[in-house]
C-alpha cells in the first residue's frame, strides 16, 4: 500500500541564504528516503516550496509530521493527499531551487486554491515535477 502527500509552503528565510537553508534538506532526504522507502521532490522557487512524497503510509506520516513542525516555512498547504496504485515517480529524486517565475506562479496558484483530495487540483504542480524530473536527476 502507498500514500503520498503533495503541499506548498512559504519560505521564512531570506531569499540570499536560501542555498544555506536548502542544501541541509537535500541531504538528509538523500540519506532518510531510500531507507524509509520514499520517492519524491522538492522544488523551491523564488520563496515558495512546493513537494512530493510518496511511500509506505507510516514513512510518510513521519515525514509529513516532521515538514509541518520544520521552521523554513510557513503557509503550508496540502495540495494532494492520496493513496495511489502505484507510484507516480518510481525511482526518481529531484530538487530545484532558483529564481524560476514559472514555478513560482505554479507554486504560488495552488497555494492559494484549497485541497479537495483530488488530482485534478494538483495537475500543474505533478506536470510540473514531471517535466523538470528523470529518474536518479537530483
């Protein structure tokens, strides 16, 4: 069985110091992913987060607990909540931070739309994820 959580976020560190802020999150999900069966991105934008995890249920409500305690950012909103088939994003990691408007603007619109649970209402964020991933990219 799967579950994955989708949500975005806005950063609470200036934006000068972001790599300082990113790198650190970049590592430890390199390492803690693979050994709690979890697949996912992260995407950082200007200051928004936007991310995907996608695992056995109980990782994911351990990562889940631990991004909405993380003080890096507040304004989080679920954008997907579900429990997939399969996984949308075998195999694949990605991270991206930068000054992109694009995702900035995507990121930005699903904030401000609430969560219906359904993945239609995540549809520009996952082809987001999905044009900006390969599997083993990071």
């Amino acid at each position: 069985m799967l579950s994955s959580w989708m949500y975005v976020s806005q950063a609470t560190f200036p934006i000068a110091d972001s790599r300082t802020y990113i790198e650190p999150i970049e590592i430890v999900s390199l390492r803690r992913n693979p050994e709690l069966d979890v697949t996912g991105a992260l995407i950082f934008a200007v200051r928004h987060f936007a991310q995907y995890i996608e695992g056995p249920p109980d990782a994911i409500a351990l990562l889940r607990a631990a991004i909405e305690r993380d003080g890096r950012h507040r304004d989080l909103h679920t954008v997907l909540e579900d429990s997939p088939e399969f996984r949308r994003f075998a195999g694949w990691q990605v991270s991206y931070s930068g000054l992109a408007t694009y995702f900035e603007k995507t990121i930005v619109a699903a904030q401000a739309n609430p969560m219906t649970g359904t993945e239609k209402t995540a549809d520009p964020l996952l082809r987001l994820f999905r044009e900006f991933s390969l599997p083993g990219r990071r």
